[in-house]
C-alpha cells in the first residue's frame, strides 16, 4: 500500500513538469501572439498603431525572447515568488495588467461552490437512483429514470442554460442572470448575501447536474446490474442472506468503484462544461475567463488557469487511484 | 409445491430443447437477434438511418440553399401549411407580406389569402452541385416565385432555417464518424499495445493518457481550433475539427481498449494457447480481439454522439465551422440572444434535432451493449 502511495507520488512530480510545460505551449500553438492580435484590434478600429508602444510591451511581456527562455522565466517567477505573471487585459479592462494569481483568487470562490453544489446535487440524486433502477430493473421508475437521463445526456449543457433562461424570461419577464442580485454584486461576504445567492444558484446547478446526474445514474446502473448477475451473489441468496444485506454488503461497495476512480476528472469537467454555461448565465466563475484567455493568447493567464486546473486534476486522480486500493482489496493484492 | 417448481424446471428445459436453434447460432447471429429484439435500439437504428439519408440528400431535401436570403422575410415564422379548399388534398401556402407592429415595429406577417400557392413535389429549384461533379436542380418539394416555403421559419437576415439545418446535418453527423474512426485507429493500437505488453510500456502510455485526459477538453479543443487558420476552406477547416475532436477522444478508447487487454491476458483459455505455442498476432487475433470487440463497438457508438455534441459546443463559440460553412453548433448562435427567443422560438428548432441524434446514438449504444453481453439472451 505504503509502496504504490510513494511511487505514484514519485511519478507525479515528472508529470507534473510535463504539465506545466504542455500548459504554456498550447497557448502559443494558434499562430501570432497576443500582441498581434491586440495590434489587429487597434487596426481594425482604424486606429494608429504606436511602434514604440509596441516594443514596450514586447520588453515587458518578454515576447522577443524565444519560448524556453520565456517558459523559464514564468516557472521561475512561480517557484520562487509564487507570482504567476500578469494578465494582457483579455478580458475586460479592469484585468488588464492584473496579476493572475488575483484573478485566480477572485474567480475561484463561486466556481468552487458551483462545482461543489453541484456534485453534491449529482451524487444525491443520482446514487440511490441508480441503486433503485438496478435492483427494480425495467420497473415503471427505471424506464423514467432512464428516459430522463437519456434527455439529460443528449442536451447540451448550453442549450439547456439558454432553454431555461428563455423560459423564465417568458414567463416572469426578468432575466435570471449572474450569481447574485445586483444589489449583493459588489458587497462582501454576509448571511444576506448567501441566501441571495441560493436563489440565484439553481439554474446554474441545475443546468450542470442535469448532464452529470443521467451520466451518473447510467454507470450506477449498469455496473450494479453487472454484479448482481454475478455467481457471489446467487450464492449469497442462496445462503438465505436477506437481499438489503446482499445487495449492501458488496455489489453496491463494487458498483461504487468506478465512481471514486473519476473523482480527479469532475473539476475539470465541471469547469469545462461550466464555462459555457457561465458565459449565457453571466457567471463570475474562471470558465468564461479561461475561455476569453485562451481565445485572445494572454498567455500567462490562460496557461496557468490550465495549469493549475490539470495539476488539480492529476492529484485528483492520485487520491482516487489510492481511494481504490484502500476500498478494493481486490487491487490491493493484485 | 415442490412438484411444481420441478414441472417448471422440466417446462424451462423443453422449451430450451425446443428452440435448439438457439444454440446452433453463431455469436454474431445472437447478437443481431438480440439487438433487434432491443425496441428502443430499433427505434434509434431507424431514426439514424433516416437523419443520415436526410444529410445525404440535403442538398435536394432543402428548398432552397443555405446561404440564400429571402430578401424582405427575415425573422419569419414557420410556414403554415394548409389543406382541402378548391385543391382537394394537396397542401398549399398562401404568399405572405411583412408588416409592422404599430409600437415595437417588429415585423409581423400576415398570410394574403387570396390566392393559394401549391405545394409542388419534384419541382426545378435553385441548382446544386452533387459531389462537386455535375449540377442538379431537382428538389423534394417547393412552391411557384411569388410564394415562400419556410418548415422552420427564417433566420436574422432571411435564411431557410430549413434548409439550413438540413445542410447542416451533413456536417453535423459526419464529424461524429470522421472523429470515432481516426479515435478508433489511435485508442486500438496504442490501448492495444499497452494493455498487451504491460510493463513499463504500459506504465508510460497510461501517464501520458492521464496527462491528455488532465487538461480540459473545451480549453484543448479551443486552443487547438484557434489554430485552425480562418483561411481555409469548409472543407479544411471540416476536417481540421474532425482532428481537433479525436485528439481528445482517443484517451477513452485507449483505456477501454487495455483494460479489457488486461483482464482477458491471464485468464486461463489465452495462457493455454500462448503455452501451445501460439504467437503475439495469432493470440490477438484469434482469442483477445473477438473477446473485446463487442465491446470496442459499443464503446464507439457511444463515443459518436460526445463527437458531435463537441462540435456543436465549438461551434456555438465560434470555432468550429466558420460561416458559409454551416453545422447545428453554427445555426444555435442565433438563440444566444434569448430575449428574441420569446419571439421567435422557432430558431431552437436545429437544437432539436442534436438532442434527437444524440439520443438515438445512445439508444443504439445501449441496445448493442445488451447484445454483446454474452449472459443476456
């Protein structure tokens, strides 16, 4: 046990390198770079473009140099500063120049409580429905947690956000916008707030645990039923072990499996399924800005949000891959 | 009560006799029999092959081409058809003329009901390429000159919303192929490869597919279509998504792929045979492939629709297809304002048929996953 823990952390470290390296080059994989595109901007508006300007920020950015100095240049800053570089203004005026790791810090609360809300809606829903579906297959209450769950998967996330907004929009004549009323917008933190917020929260939470939730209940489903055909269990029945405890005692434990071994991939999801979402519903999450970094090349700030989401990821699925073989005696002994 | 259970049992066993048919079939005989006995399966079958012909013949299904402009009919509802009066049967619209709204001055159209316009079937039209070869003019239905057909109303600036979703289908439903097949080559060998020799082969292909699966997809699909150059044509620019999309959905496949490798490698039948002298290829081929590819096939199925759900995402944004080319993740654009969704809901009908595609991919998925599983009959 001990030994496959400090051996995936061993490995770890290597990939996470590799990530931080992979991060930094796909933002620069569109041709062009920031610059260019802010000059075209400038152009394009019939503006005169200041050469001198220009290679003031070439300086300052350090874009002349060539890509491992720049690469290197940002690691460093990171490792021995903890300072991730500044933003280029992509996304709106009041980032320009600001430094990441405060975007970051900014974004991060309400992603976080959507992300988390979410799955803690998704599991809530979806396990004991899966469980129900499985041990009462094609029962009137499988076929319409089937149904709905097939709709939920084959609507896409954005389409949903916009069906619910144009619904409310038709019906109540206002928009449901953004996590909070405008009045809590730019307050902090108070019990008003909070209760402002959850009633602002469950579009966005419903929007995004919709497609988690049928995904969900699928695997519940199917992977409960692939145990339950399984000869331990009609030997247990056999036995005369009442079905609450066959059923508790180790399919729904194994059906289980698949699900801790995906919990390092639901941030990344989330956010990526988020941010679209984000964008129609006005949300101040990192989706829209990692999606507005990303388009415009501010380099630093897209590839660290990358980063810092796929390092999230990789020790996410450390713990769950450790989840495993602490759950799973079957691994364990492997 | 016992006698009874035992005249079960002895009923259970003759009707198996009975229908020894059942067991002289061949694997892929039971599976065909069990996946057509799958309604829902059946269903999507049906409807797929139906919306995938529909795209073949979009070209001469749609009344009109994707990028012409009714000029003077933008915004306009669904085309309300008609029946009976003098024609008997045959349906029929009537001209309609733009007007204002005395305060919001958006437009309003009224039917003129003086004079119907038939609906005719197989009626010269605006010509077409097929195949970028010969040039054909033949379409399914249409109406005279001084009269419109619009099934789904008129886009912003007077586009067939129709026949834009149509032609759009070609691109929307082929991209999920394009994607699966390229995917299926990548996640095959490299799955493969990993799963059969384990090691640290195996070691090293599973972190480097940890590290791809690590990065969000919708960021890695649009870093990688922002560097679609904008240049190129529909064609290219098809193509370039198809590869953008597989990057990403080869991971799944690959995993797949090696742990079915892996549970299947030390069971006892595939250790007889490599004991018997059997080389790599003749255990792959002969004992291992057979074994998971049932199972690969459900895996694609369901990784079709993830495809063209993708697209439509990268489209919406605005990376993906670049107009004049047109896919449904183009056509939804119009919905992202959806205040004028109240007014005009028909332009959420392109969305209906993702949801319909993509719902009829995972029944098919489903209906095969059931027939390959060996304890299902």
């Amino acid at each position: 046990m001990l030994r496959i823990i400090v051996r995936r952390i061993f490995i770890l470290i290597p990939m996470l390198v590799l990530l931080s390296m992979i991060s930094f080059l796909i933002i620069q994989l569109p041709p062009g770079d920031y610059l260019d595109t802010y000059v075209l901007n400038l152009r394009n508006q019939g503006l005169l473009v200041d050469e001198a300007e220009i290679d003031r920020l070439t300086a300052r950015y350090g874009l002349g140099k060539p890509l491992h100095m720049q690469y290197f240049r940002w690691m460093r800053n990171f490792l021995v500063n903890g300072d991730l570089g500044r933003s280029f203004g992509s996304y709106g005026s009041s980032y320009n120049n600001k430094p990441v790791t405060d975007i970051i810090a900014e974004r991060l609360p309400a992603t976080m409580i959507i992300s988390i809300v979410s799955t803690i809606v998704v599991w809530a829903i979806s396990i004991p429905i899966g469980i129900y579906s499985a041990t009462h297959q094609y029962s009137l209450m499988d076929y319409i947690s089937t149904f709905v769950g097939f709709i939920g998967l084959a609507l896409p996330n954005f389409l949903f956000a916009i069906i619910i907004m144009w619904i409310v929009f038709a019906q109540t004549g206002h928009a449901v916008t953004g996590l909070f009323s405008l009045e809590y917008r730019h307050v902090p933190w108070s019990v008003a707030k909070v209760i402002d917020m959850l009633k602002n929260i469950w579009v966005p939470v419903l929007v995004l645990a919709t497609a988690g939730t049928a995904g969900l209940i699928r695997v519940m489903r199917a992977n409960l039923l692939d145990e339950l055909n399984k000869q331990y269990v009609v030997t247990a029945r056999a036995k005369g072990l009442s079905e609450r405890r066959l059923l508790w005692k180790y399919p729904v434990r194994i059906a289980f499996n698949p699900i801790f071994s995906t919990i390092g991939w639901l941030l990344p999801a989330i956010v990526g399924g988020e941010a679209l979402v984000s964008i129609i519903l006005n949300l101040q999450t990192i989706g829209p800005v990692l999606l507005t970094a990303v388009l415009r090349q501010d380099m630093y700030l897209a590839g660290s949000i990358i980063m810092i989401l796929s390092t999230l990821t990789l020790i996410g699925t450390l713990i769950s891959d450790i989840a495993l073989v602490w759950l799973d005696p079957r691994i364990r002994f492997d | 009560m016992a006698q009874d259970e035992h005249r079960a049992v002895e009923l259970k066993m003759t009707s198996v006799d009975a229908d020894d048919s059942l067991s002289n079939m061949s694997r892929g005989k039971l599976i065909r029999r069990r996946f057509l006995r799958h309604r829902l399966a059946r269903l999507g079958l049906s409807v797929l092959i139906i919306l995938y012909l529909m795209a073949i013949c979009a070209d001469f299904i749609a009344p009109y081409q994707a990028g012409t402009r009714l000029k003077g009919f933008k915004d306009m509802g669904p085309s309300p058809i008609h029946f009976g009066g003098d024609s008997g049967f045959q349906p029929f619209v009537y001209a309609r003329e733009r007007g204002f709204h005395p305060k919001t001055f958006r437009e309003i159209y009224t039917e003129n009901e003086d004079e119907p316009h038939m609906i005719h079937f197989f009626v010269r039209g605006e010509s077409y390429k097929v195949l970028g070869l010969f040039e054909l003019d033949w379409h399914l239905f249409g109406v005279s000159e001084d009269a419109n057909i619009t099934l789904f109303g008129t886009d912003i600036v007077g586009r067939d919303i129709f026949s834009r979703t149509v032609i759009a289908a070609r691109v929307s439903l082929f991209i999920g192929l394009g994607g699966v097949a390229i995917s299926f080559v990548l996640g095959c060998l490299i799955g493969g490869i990993s799963g059969y020799f384990g090691g640290i082969i195996d070691e090293l292909i599973q972190r480097v597919i940890d590290l791809l699966i690590a990065i969000p997809t919708l960021p890695l699909w649009m870093v990688l279509s922002a560097a679609i150059p904008r240049t190129w044509s529909v064609e290219g620019t098809y193509f370039a998504i198809t590869v953008v999309l597989s990057i990403v959905g080869w991971t799944g496949l690959a995993r797949v792929v090696r742990g079915k490798l892996l549970s299947l490698r030390d069971l006892d039948f595939v250790i007889a045979s490599r004991l018997s002298g059997g080389s790599d290829l003749y255990v792959i081929t002969r004992h291992l492939l057979p074994n998971f590819a049932s199972h690969l096939i459900v895996s694609l199925t369901l990784a079709i629709p993830g495809m063209i759900l993708g697209e439509t995402a990268l489209s919406f944004i605005g990376l993906g297809m670049q107009e004049p080319g047109v896919s449904w993740g183009v056509l939804l654009q119009d919905t992202m304002n959806f205040g004028a969704l109240v007014h005009q809901p028909w332009k959420l009908i392109p969305g209906v048929f993702i949801v319909v595609t993509v719902l009829m991919f995972n029944f098919v998925g489903d209906g095969l996953r059931d027939a390959a599983d060996p304890y299902s009959l």
